[in-house]
C-alpha cells in the first residue's frame, strides 16, 4: 500500500462525509483543479468532505496536503474503445468499490464530476439509495457522439435519478434541458471560479513579464500570442496555425506562438503543418508547464479557438492575466469574453475571421491594453472563486437541510 493509500484509509476511519465528490481521474485538468480546490475549501468550512477518484493522478498529492480524505478505486482503469471482458471487468470492479462505500459511510450527498464517474457511479447511488445525488455537466454534450446510444439512452434515463444538475455555463445547462430533457426546476448553473491571487498584480506585472520573457528566450519586444489548450484535435490549433501563416507578413517581426498544453495525439500532426506553413520558427511547443501564469502575463494576447466547449478554465486565466482574448464563440466562451469590450468573438472554424481578430489586436497595443483590463476587472467581478465557492456552499446547505435547488434564487437560471 502506498503512502497515499494509507493517508486515505486513516482519514475516512476518523468519520464518514457528509458530502462525496466523485471523479473519474486526479489527472491535471480544469475539472479536477475545480473539485480540489471545492474539496479543500469545504473541508476549511467545516464539512465532512471526501473524494472518491476511479483513478489516481498528480492531484491526489494536493487532497493529501490539504487533509482531505481520498478513496482510490480498487480497479485500475486503463484507457481503451469497446467492450473487452477486462475493460468490463475493470467497471464492475470499480462500480463495486464505490457502492461499498456508498453503503459503508453512507453519504448524504454525493456529487458527480464528468460522464465517467456519473456513468459508473449514478446508478450505484440508486442502489445505495444516497438521499441526495447531483451531477456536474462540464462541457456540451458532443462526447456522447461516441457513445453507443444504449449508453446514451442511459445517461439521459439517469438524470432522472437525480436530485440535482449542474452545468458550468448557460449554453449546457440550455442544451441539458432542451435536448436531455431535465426539469428547469433541478438545473443550476454555478460558473468556473478563478483564484486571481495567483497572478501579479498591476505593479508586479512589468517584472514578472520581463523575467519570464528572459527565462523563454523571447525578445522584450516580440509580439507574444498564448494559447493555453491540451493538444486534442476539437481544440482547433490547426485553425490558428492557418490564421497566423495567413498573417504571418502583417505581424511584426519575430512574433511568436506559444501553445502550452500535453499532447493528447495531435502535436505530430502540428509540428508538421507548422513546417508546411513555413512559420515552425515562430511556434513554440511547450507542453505542459506548471508556471502558466507566468507565460500568460508574459504575453501579449490569449486566443482559444475551440471547436466545442463548456467553459474554460483558460479563457479565464488569460483574462486575469490582463490579455484580450480572442475565443471562437462555443459554449461558455462569449459569456467570460464580450465581444469588443474584453476581447473578440469569432465563429469556430473560421481562420479568416480570427486572422483579422489577431490582427486588429497585433496591430493596436492602446487596443491590447484597454480589452486586457477590462477582461481582468470582468473576471474578479463575474468570475471570482470565492462566488464560485459560495454558490456550492449555499446549494450543499439548503440540501443537506432538506431543501429545493428551486428554492437558491442565486443558482437558478433564467430560460
């Protein structure tokens, strides 16, 4: 048993949660920096809070760290298509695992975060007959396309089942009642939040960006455009590629790309128009860093052309860094990005129209600065962690004393 394994069955002895977060992975990712950093403040709160992972992953330290306690699935999910007899007997293993523990603690609310874990999990709350169950919808619903529709059918049978759903931004919390059919009085919707304290403020900007700058190797006079996406293909890093290569004359010399993110099986495919385009020069693969504040705030502008989304993390962090943004307008991204006023808003799959965004801004650094504020003074007033934390805490409350989502005016969203 490893160190971690020990931290978990000493802490769940001490008493059983109130509340279980339930996740696929502790992998690096939006939605499980979100349910750490949501674990960690309820437990600050006074909450019986544990996380129950089908996974482990860098996280897991964190939750540790932080004392909150943290069941590892018994079964090691491993990553594959179909329906091979281990793959199915990896779920029923974990399915089984945590109705045990739904059984054991008894829960009284347990929470759902991405299709996997509700998947596996909402039905053994049904058996467990855990009185209060909520579902957490992170992104529109274009996974299901590769799904089976039996699972689909499932999933959609599920909702039903619960007491609560919750979606990050309007655009899927519409799509989960126009489409999936959930009752408007057991939808909410509770936006990402962001700790800005983890970006300079004004007067400490100037030098974190000359520091960085020089610890990249980039000129202090380079124009800097950011995107901060993990390298799957729906993210549309092609697009930009063919936005910038079009542009690429009208920019000032010696621009540069900077693309933070792990690859999820694309960056071959990249690295390789980025050759044909005859801009690799410019276009620097980073992978994943943990010093991304520092690289936003080192740049000059943030661009998120996604082909779907349910809102990012990223767009965010950008606009706390003080960068105007440019954001294909899918999902959640023209709620965090008004067009004109804290950045631009373009169609998704549209290099022409993003070209033209970039080179609006390339072109304009009084433009730069005046979106760049106003996107920093739109996060800490709409998108604030500490709002972000307050609405869970006053859904957890009215719950666990027996109350309506219908009844919490402040999570409720208007059709």
């Amino acid at each position: 048993m490893s160190l971690a394994e020990e931290f978990v069955t000493e802490q769940m002895d001490a008493a059983d949660p109130q509340i279980l977060l339930v996740i696929g992975s502790l992998g690096i990712g939006g939605t499980e920096r979100q349910l750490v950093i949501l674990a960690s403040e309820l437990r600050r709160r006074g909450y019986r809070v544990a996380v129950f992972s089908f996974a482990g992953g860098p996280l897991l330290e964190t939750l540790k760290i932080d004392g909150v306690p943290t069941i590892l699935s018994k079964a090691r999910m491993g990553r594959g298509r179909g329906f091979s007899m281990r793959i199915l007997f990896s779920l029923a293993v974990a399915a089984a695992h945590l109705l045990g523990v739904l059984i054991r603690r008894r829960p009284t609310i347990v929470h759902f975060f991405l299709p996997e874990a509700y998947l596996i999990g909402a039905p053994m709350a049904a058996v467990a007959r855990t009185p209060v169950r909520i579902m957490s919808r992170r992104s529109l619903n274009v996974y299901q396309q590769g799904y089976p529709k039996f699972v689909v059918r499932i999933e959609r049978w599920l909702h039903r089942t619960m007491t609560a759903i919750l979606g990050n931004s309007k655009s899927v919390v519409r799509q989960l009642h126009s489409c999936e059919g959930v009752d408007i009085g057991r939808l909410g919707l509770i936006y990402n939040g962001l700790d800005t304290t983890q970006f300079a403020t004004v007067s400490d900007r100037a030098s974190v960006r000359a520091s960085t700058r020089a610890a990249l190797d980039l000129s202090p006079e380079a124009l800097v455009i950011v995107m901060v996406a993990n390298l799957f293909a729906y993210k549309g890093h092609l697009d930009l590629l063919e936005a910038l290569a079009a542009s690429s004359e009208r920019l000032p010399v010696g621009w540069r790309l900077l693309l933070v993110g792990r690859d999820e099986g694309v960056g071959d495919q990249l690295r390789a128009r980025a050759r044909s385009l005859a801009i690799d020069g410019n276009v620097l693969f980073m992978g994943t860093r943990s010093d991304t504040p520092k690289i936003l705030m080192a740049s000059d502008i943030g661009v998120l052309c996604s082909h779907q989304e349910g809102f990012s993390n990223a767009v965010l962090e950008g606009m706390a860094a003080g960068l105007p943004m440019v954001v294909t307008a899918v999902g959640g991204n023209p709620e965090a990005v008004i067009d004109g006023e804290s950045g631009f808003v373009v169609p998704a799959h549209d290099p022409p129209r993003l070209t033209n965004a970039i080179l609006r801004l390339a072109d304009d650094a009084e433009l730069r600065a005046k979106l760049g504020g106003a996107a920093r003074a739109r996060v800490a007033a709409n998108f604030s962690l500490e709002q972000c934390l307050e609405n869970y805490d006053a859904l957890y409350r009215l719950l666990l004393a027996g109350g309506n989502l219908k009844d919490l005016p402040q999570i409720r969203m208007a059709f």
